[in-house]
C-alpha cells in the first residue's frame, strides 16, 4: 500500500478507544494535582508553589507551560500547510527564547515576588502601575485561553469524529471544567507537576513521531521534501480555501506575495520575538525556583527542551503533508489542528493516535491551568490585596478571590474558544505574543534599566501598547474580512491591513513610555529605584517583601 495516501484511507479511529486513553490520562494527572494540593496552604503555594522546585525541574515545567497547543497543533498545521512560511513560527517562538534569558530572566526573579506587577511597581506608585498590569495580564492570557480552548475542541472533535459545531461547542466546555478544576485543587504545585509530566510526554512522543516519519519515507529530509511537494501539488482544496501555490519549499507561500503581506510577516516575527518576555504565565514561572541562579538554570533546560521541539516540528509539518496531505487535513474537524493528530494515526494506526492526541490534551489542560493562575494571581494580588484592600487582604482572601476569579476566567475562555475554534490555534498565540509585547515588554525593559523611567510613564505605555494591540486585532483581517478571518469574509470591518498588529502597537509602547515619562511628575523614589538596581543585577534582598 502506498503509504502517502494511507491516512485518506483510514478514520479517526475507534471514539471508545480514543476516549478511554483520554481518561486514563485525565484520572492520573488529576491524581498528581489533588495529591499536590494537599500542601497548597497558603498564597505563596496557590501562585508560585511555595519557590520549591529546582531549576531543571522549573526548565521542564517551563517546557510543559510553553509548548502549547498552539506549538503542537497549530504549528505542525501551519508547516503542513504553508511550508517554510509555517515554519517561521517555530523560529519565533524558539529564538525569542534568548530574549527573555538575556535581559529578564534574572532581574525579574531577584525583584519580584508573585506577578509581574510586582516588578513593574517595585520603584513606581503601586496602585495605578498594579491596575494597568493587570489589564494587560488579563488579556494576554485571555486571548492565550482562547487559542488553547480551540485547539481542545479541534483535537477532540477530530478523535470522536465530530463535524456538528454545537458537539464541538460542549468539547470545549468540558475541557473549560476540566481546566477550573486542576487549577481550583492544586494550585501552582499541582499544575507545575503536570506541566513536568507533560513536557516528558510531549517531547518523547513527538521523537517518536518524528522517527516513525524519516521510517515511512524511506529516507532523510530530502525525501520527505520530494514526497511533501509531491502530495501538497496534487491538492485541490489548498486553491479553494485560499491558499496561493503548490510549492511549499519556497519562502511566499502565505507571505511575501504582496507588499502588504511582507509587513505582516515583520510585524509577526517582532511579536515572536519580543511577546515570550512579555508573557505573565512564563514570568510567574521564575518565582517558582528559589534563587535567580535557578532561574537561569530552569531558562537553559527550558531553552535545550523547547528547541529540541521546534526542530521537530520541522519533520511534523512536512510529514504530514506528505503522509496525511492538505485535502484530509483542511477536511477534518478543525482544519489545520487536525495535522498532527492525523500524522500520527498515519505512522501507527488507532491506539498510537489516540495516545498523541492524550498528551496533546493534557498539553491544553495544563497550559489553561497555568494562565488561569496567573490570571487569578493578577486580579487578587494586584488588584484586589495591593489596591482595594491598600495591601491588608489576608492570604485566604487572596487565594479565595484567585478561586472565584479561575471560575469566571474558565467561563469566559469557553464562550470566546466556542467562536474562535475554526482558527488556527498558532496564529491565534501568535496575537496573545503581540498583545504581551505591546502592553508588557516595553514597560519591564523600561523600568528595569531606565533610571528616569516614572509612574506616567509607566501607565501610558501600558494602556496605550494594550489598547494599540486590542485595536488593531479587532480591526484587522484577523477578525473580518478574508476567508481565513473568525467571522468570516462577508462581515468585513477592518481597516488595518495587517493580521498581526505588533509593527504598529510595540513601537506606540515605547514611545508612549518615554512621552509620558518625560511630561510626568517624577515619583521621586531615588531610594527604591537604588535598591531595585541592586536586587536586580546583584539578588541582595531578594527574599524581602516587595509590598512596600
């Protein structure tokens, strides 16, 4: 049997089988959560695990919080589909990487304590600073939970064989009550061990996959190229839905073709690059390790495992369009989701797919765990404790109004995942990268090494990257206006024409910061900004309180 066509020939799978690995799964990470909760005391266990893990296991952790559905699912799609332009994800996602270790791995951890407000207003007015970075944690993960609450309900709706939008729909919510309940039992602990797990499973399988491929080919890269031309030529469906060409070696195949598209793709590869240092849920994992040395150690694991991943993904992408091909692809529930999943019931049949696509779900769970904690630690940390309550919350008031915030956060997630689940779930990542490098970055590089930088200044860079970023999405062809928009391209009310609007929204970030710096009062801490200088460059003091 010609083994290129042998996934068009093959179902889903058996849906009992799929869905029974699925629940082992879930019973025994559920057992690892509520066994960790069991320790989850105080407000310091709920958001950073008491800063109990070693770096290597806080790097696996890392690994487990980053590779997300979005680095499994959307991006194995995006390959099999776009080619080289697919992969430019993966370089991203992998090199932005080396920002974050360079420039604020370290001094975040020596200053901050839960959130990443916690740095932003260590030597700046508290409550203005802390309500601005909330809003932008807020939405970062927001739109985070909505890429992987999408890529829950493709990879489900794949297995099970479900085409209905109103059965996609309830798999979304389920994954949504899953997901409230890890974070509700056991905290950061429970979902840092999960994460540990998960990150071993995920990078093993895709080794495995990655293997079976180069074996199903019959050769190295060079004939999984020949064959990925070769299937992904033959497709009709790549024309209807509105992809441009055939040859998926060559740089254009989503980008480059015009003038317009050549700025989308700068403007995506900046949000990349720059959005992994913005990121609350990645930042809220350096206070897990108890000294910045860990910090750094927990980056390099984090660095070796996710790149590890990425160069994979390489072999993924274009396995599956040459194993599985666009037609069965773009045809399954989810669309370009489903790559993955589909390579691997091609490579192994029934049983090996329906383990995949558990780790895949167990990536989603633990993932949405991780951003609801950071959500919830954003709202009662800084928000509720540090400005309502003027610092005085006691820590089970905190960790209380954490809970309550996870269930609403949960909720939300689900009604905007439900609407954005025909979405490839990478791109939609690749928005939550942009809102984080607009509305959080420019303020934490700002107010790490300018010694002018002001409270003015701080709030004006924040709002303004965030509303810039909000705007932009909303008015994009990301939104309306194109075949590939969420609602679809006969509602058309974009004006920007790019799909990513970070070219526009981090830059406004930084000029914002410097006007509003320059045209404030100055705040006339020189006694905090010395002691954040020194905590940053050298960790004296690090294990004092930073609500001050």
């Amino acid at each position: 049997m010609n083994i290129t066509y042998l996934a068009q020939e093959s179902s889903s799978g058996n849906p009992i089988l799929n869905m029974a690995v699925f629940l082992v799964f879930i019973v025994g990470t559920m057992a690892v959560v509520m066994r960790a909760g069991k320790s989850t005391k105080d407000a310091s266990d709920f958001y950073t695990g008491g800063a109990s893990f070693s770096g290597k296991q806080n790097g696996l952790a890392i690994a487990g919080d980053y590779l997300s559905a979005a680095s499994f699912l959307g991006i194995v799609g995006a390959i099999a589909l776009n080619g080289y332009d697919g992969f430019l994800y993966s370089v991203g996602f992998f090199v932005a990487w080396l920002v974050a270790l360079l420039l604020v791995a370290e001094p975040l951890r020596n200053v901050g304590r839960f959130t990443m407000a916690d740095v932003l207003s260590f030597r700046l007015r508290q409550k203005p600073v802390r309500v601005a970075a909330a809003f932008g944690t807020l939405f970062v993960s927001l739109f985070y939970l909505i890429a992987q609450m999408a890529g829950a309900g493709s990879l489900v709706s794949v297995l099970l064989d479900i085409h209905e939008f109103s059965k996609q729909a309830i798999v979304v919510a389920v994954v949504g009550i899953v997901m409230i309940l890890y974070v509700l039992i056991g905290g950061m602990k429970g979902t840092t061990y999960v994460q540990m797990i998960k990150a071993v499973l995920l990078v093993g399988g895709v080794g495995i996959m990655t293997v079976l491929v180069f074996i199903a080919v019959k050769g190295g890269l060079t004939s999984l190229f020949d064959m990925a031309v070769q299937t992904h030529g033959a497709s009709q469906t790549i024309v209807e839905k509105g992809y441009e060409a055939t040859q998926i070696l060559e740089p254009g195949l989503r980008y480059g073709k015009t003038e317009i598209s050549k700025l989308d793709f700068v403007s995506l590869g900046i949000s990349l690059v720059l959005g992994t240092a913005g990121l609350p849920h990645v930042l809220m994992r350096f206070y897990t390790v108890p000294t910045a040395t860990e910090a750094r150690r927990s980056v390099t694991w984090a660095i070796i495992l996710i790149g590890a991943f990425y160069l994979m993904t390489l072999v993924l992408g274009y396995g599956a369009a040459a194993l599985v091909g666009p037609d069965k692809i773009l045809a399954a529930p989810g669309g370009a989701n489903a790559a993955a999943p589909l390579l691997a019931l091609a490579l192994a049949g029934p049983i090996f797919m329906a383990a995949i696509s558990a780790v895949a779900f167990a990536t989603v769970l633990a993932v949405v765990a991780g951003l609801a904690i950071t959500a919830s630690a954003s709202v009662a940390h800084d928000i509720y404790n540090a400005v309502l309550r003027n610092g005085q919350a006691s820590e089970e008031e905190q960790v209380r109004v954490s809970r309550i915030t996870v269930i609403v956060i949960g909720v939300l997630s689900i009604v905007l995942g439900i609407l954005a689940m025909g979405q490839n779930v990478a791109f939609l990542v690749s928005l939550a990268f942009a809102i984080a490098a607009s509305a959080n970055l420019p303020t934490i590089l700002l107010s790490l090494y300018w010694k002018k930088f002001n409270t003015a200044g701080a709030v004006a860079s924040m709002y303004t990257g965030l509303s810039a970023a909000l705007i932009l999405i909303i008015f994009s062809p990301a939104v309306s206006g194109a075949k590939t928009s969420m609602l679809g391209e006969n509602i058309d009310f974009a004006w920007f024409p790019l799909s990513s609007p970070g070219l526009v929204s981090i830059p406004l970030a930084f000029l914002a910061g410097y006007i509003g710096t320059m045209l404030g009062t100055p705040d006339n801490l020189d006694d905090l900004q010395a002691e954040m200088e020194v905590r940053s460059l050298t960790g004296v003091g690090v294990e004092a309180a930073v609500d001050h």
